[in-house]
C-alpha cells in the first residue's frame, strides 16, 4: 500500500478506471456475440445487430478501451461477415 497522498489516489482512481474499462469491454464482446450470432442464424435482424455492434465498438475506441485500428479491422470483420452471408 502506497504511503504518499498522492499515490493513495493513483491507487483509487486506477480502481475505478479499471471497473469502467471491464464493464466497457464487456458490453463490447456481448454486442460482437450477438452479432456474429444473427449473422451466422440468418436472422432478420442482423443488420440493426451490426449497428448496434458498431456504435459499442466506435464508443470503446472513443473511450480508449480498444484500439482504433483494432476497432476498425472488429467493424471491417463484422460487416464483411454480414455481406457474405446475404449473398448466400
């Protein structure tokens, strides 16, 4: 445990930083799920699925919790999946 006042609040405020960060990230794989799930059963809601899952995407790279290049190449991913399976 740190001694100096202003490491104790690094300490607090990495907490409450990293509680965000893993809430963030986890709402970002549930969306990604979803979406690879109404891709591959065909549904009819794919689509707003992809919106969905691009919008979390966009505000995770936004907030710093992904990449924007990887969040790029996750959104890339997605709507190519999408396209394939339309075409089939």
């Amino acid at each position: 445990m740190p001694n100096i006042k202003s490491a104790i609040k690094r300490v607090r405020v990495s907490k409450r930083k990293t509680l965000t960060n893993s809430i963030r990230k986890s709402v970002l794989k549930t969306n990604i799920k979803k979406c690879k799930q109404a891709i591959a059963s065909n549904d009819s809601n794919a689509a707003e699925a992809l919106k969905i899952a691009i919008k979390t995407i966009d505000k995770a790279a936004a907030k710093n919790v992904i990449h924007k290049n990887t969040a790029a190449r996750r959104k890339s991913k997605l709507a190519k999946a999408l396209n394939a399976a339309a075409k089939q």
